[in-house]
C-alpha cells in the first residue's frame, strides 16, 4: 500500500516534470487489486488508502456490470 500511494504523490513529477507522460501509449492511471479471503480487510485497505491520498473510492458491484453478451459490458460501464 504504500508503493500505491508513493505512486499516486509521484506521478505528476514523473509524468510532467520528467517527461514521461507523452512517452507513454497506455493509460496514466495507477490501478491496485486486491485479492483474499472474505475478511482478510481487502475493503478497508481500499478505504484507508483512498482516505491518505485522498481520493473518491467508488464500490462497484461487478455483477451488475459484466455482461455474458458481446458489448454489453462496454454499455454498462
């Protein structure tokens, strides 16, 4: 978690200031995934890291979004 967040405090410097942002093809955005069992506090590192940087933290419900069907998931999102 704190690689994510020194991450997040870092990348205007590295993007703008460095010079990497127009070098890059891909998105700018710096993802995290969480993965455990029930309880192990995957929703409260979220919480807790979105809370120190600090960011909107939305809560999606996955079902509701992917869709078995070709492009319905583009549509939902």
């Amino acid at each position: 978690m704190r690689d994510v967040a020194l991450q997040v405090r870092q990348r205007a410097k590295v993007y703008d200031q460095w010079g990497f942002g127009g070098k890059s093809k891909r998105g700018l955005g710096i993802s995290a995934l969480f993965a455990g069992i029930s309880g192990a506090g995957k929703t409260m590192a979220a919480e807790v890291l979105a809370q120190e940087l600090p960011l909107d933290l939305y809560r999606i419900d996955l079902s509701a979004v992917i869709s078995k069907y070709i492009g319905e998931t583009e549509m939902y999102l």
